[in-house]
C-alpha cells in the first residue's frame, strides 16, 4: 500500500467511518473468496460489477448500481462508498460480505 493511500484509510478510520474506498471493498470481496470456496463464482461476478460500477463513477460520474451509495473525497478526489451500502448491495445479490 502506498503512502498516500495509507494516509486516505486512516483518515476514512477516523472522519469517515461509515465510509469505505474501493480498495477496502475489492479485499474484502477477495477475503470472502478465500473464505468461501464453495460461492466463489458470485463473489468473483460481485468484484466483477464493483469494478464495472467504479470505472463508470470515476468516468463518467454515474452509477449502474443504484444500490450503492458514494461521494466524492474533495481532498483525496477519491470515490468512498457508504459500508452498509455496500454490504445491502451484496445482501441484494444473495451474497454475504463484511468490510
């Protein structure tokens, strides 16, 4: 992990706990593939639309997913998602994840 992303976590931890950044959410999606083997095709197409969804905030500043709630880090001009959004978004899709 980079320095600047490290310094954008703790500073996530502390103003913005109920946020998260894609980066959090993509190792916890790889955790779960780990842990669960036996689902591990969904949670493979769960990252897979994560990563879709987060390409199509960053270039065009809209969401496919209308489920998943971010903003926009002024200062770091990253995209944070709202932790429970993203874990309601997984729940949506019969897929259970913890950030």
């Amino acid at each position: 992990m980079g320095a600047r992303q490290a310094v954008f976590e703790e500073l996530l931890s502390h103003k913005f706990a109920d946020h998260c950044s894609a980066e959090q959410v993509r190792v916890a999606i790889a955790e779960a593939i780990k842990k669960y083997q036996e689902n591990r095709d969904a949670y493979f197409e769960l990252l897979s639309r994560f990563n879709d969804n987060h390409s199509r905030i960053l270039y065009h500043n809209r969401s496919a997913e209308p489920g998943l709630s971010y903003c926009h880090h002024k200062l770091f001009k990253e995209v944070t998602y709202e932790k429970q959004s993203v874990m309601d978004w997984a729940k949506s899709r019969g897929i259970s994840l913890t950030i």
